[in-house]
C-alpha cells in the first residue's frame, strides 16, 4: 500500500488541521468512492463484504487516493433506498475502523448526524453532506462541536429544468453558510460541491460544470463529483462502467473551472489524468 501521508490524528485540533493540509498538498485532491450498499448506482452491492470494502480501499489508497469518501447508504436521486442510522452503522461497523488505519483520511458520507459522530468516533476526519446542512439541523453543530470540515452539496427533490441552475446553487450554499454561522461551524472548514446529478437535469448539470468559476464568489474550495454520472450518457450512451472517458473529460474541465477536488470511482485513471494534464501544462 503507497499512501501518501501518515494517518491525521482525530483531535479536534488534528481535524481542524486536516482540510489545510491536504489543500496545501502541490496537486488536485482526488476523493475515492466507496460504496458500502447494495443499490448504490455504479456499483450497489459489490463491496457490502467486508474483505472485498478492505480490498478495495486499499486499492483505492495504492492508486493514488487523497481522500476516502465511504457511504453506506445510497444516495442516488432516483430509486434509492433509505435505511435507519442502525444499519447504516451495522454495514459500517466492519469496514470503517479497519480503513481509518490506512493512512488516509476518511471522508463518512452521511445525511444522519448521529452515524456521522459515529464515524468520527471510529477514525472518520471529514464529513460529507449530501443535503448541504439542510436536513439534519444536528449535523452543522456536529461538525462545529468536533472541529471538523465538510463538504456541503447542492441537492433538490426534483429536478426544475426551467430555473437557472447557478442561481439556484447559489442560493442553496448562501443558506447553508448561513445555518454553519448560527452553529459555530467556521467557514475555513467548509468545502462547496455543486451536486452534479442531484436535483439536475444532465443539462443543468453540464451547466453546473460549465459555470462552476461562478462558485469562487463564496471564497471556499470547489469539490466535484461528476464519476460515472448520467448526464454522460445523454451524450454519449452508455453504462455507468463505460463513462469512464466522459468521467476524466468533466473532471478535468471542473478542474480547469476552480475545482479543488475530484470524487472518483476510478482513481488510478483519474490520477493518471490529472498528472498528464499537469505535466503538458508545465511545459508551456
């Protein structure tokens, strides 16, 4: 296993300390994706095993990985299934502690505040909110309590193709740094994703990406998760293991456009491209 840096402490100093010193690092963070549930839509059920979730953390770490960001509940816009904080923490229990000595933070992608102290109990260094703040009122406090960063996501219930999309967005994060202001949560500890496929149409997310520059008035670091996601087969048809090309090709223009961070399914492609793409432009 090649990790990249020693394994942060889990103090609320050392968690404060996290997001800094992974922004200071020299090149684009790359968040690798692992799903712990069996309907997640790239790849639900092929790593609620335990030995196969290790597996693939640890590959996930060896390819390059900043950043692990685990779920174990699907949060997919369409057809998902929502489960209790109980199994969510049961499909957690075996994989989470055991990853947290990997030598990567650990990213605990959850709208439950509850699992999410959960997970920090046991090793997780960020928090990953897929509802920006705006469901679970305990979840901003959370994170303020225990000194920890972020990332806040745009989402709606439905997508609206006539709204304008960055508008919308906007909006969206002016209240979610609101509601971290009334719990103490610092804004240095925040990192904005604009939620490419939640509540979008493929346009408005296409859009979203195409305008992400936008985002830089909020002062914060740009994460983006465009792996795999659908809007890619509305121009080129496919399957969500086929979008691998579509996937580099949005993560490499949202990099272009401000972004910070990439949320990959396929970190050693990803990485691969990013460095390339640095290198050529080193060269100019």
């Amino acid at each position: 296993m090649n990790a990249r840096s020693p394994t942060p402490g889990t103090s609320q100093d050392a968690r404060h300390d996290i997001l800094p010193a992974l922004l200071a690092r020299p090149h684009v963070l790359v968040m690798g994706v692992l799903n712990i549930t069996p309907d997640s839509f790239s790849d639900g059920g092929e790593y609620l095993d335990p030995a196969r979730a290790l597996a693939q953390a640890e590959r996930l770490v060896a390819d390059g990985a900043d950043i692990l960001d685990i779920g174990a509940e699907s949060t997919r816009p369409y057809g998902a299934t929502p489960i209790s904080a109980d199994e969510e923490i049961a499909r957690l229990t075996p994989i989470l502690p055991a990853v947290a000595r990997f030598g990567v933070p650990i990213s605990i992608d959850t709208m439950k505040a509850g699992v999410a102290a959960w997970a920090l109990d046991r090793g997780a260094a960020v928090l990953n909110d897929v509802w920006g703040l705006h469901r679970d009122p305990a979840m901003a406090k959370l994170a303020a309590a225990r000194g920890t960063p972020i990332v806040v996501m745009h989402n709606r219930d439905e997508a609206d193709p006539a709204i304008d999309i960055m508008k919308d967005i906007a909006a969206f994060f002016e209240r979610s740094l609101a509601i971290a202001g009334e719990a103490g949560l610092p804004r240095d500890n925040i990192v904005l994703d604009p939620g490419i496929g939640f509540g979008k149409t493929p346009e408005q997310s296409m859009i979203a990406l195409a305008r992400l520059g936008e985002l830089s008035q909020f002062g914060r670091p740009v994460l983006v998760g465009a792996s795999r996601k659908r809007f890619i087969a509305s121009v080129s048809p496919s399957e969500p293991r086929q979008r691998i090309g579509g996937s580099l090709a949005a993560h490499l223009l949202a990099v272009q456009n401000g972004a910070r961070i990439v949320r990959a399914h396929d970190v050693f492609e990803t990485v691969q491209a990013l460095r390339v793409t640095a290198a050529i432009g080193d060269k100019r």
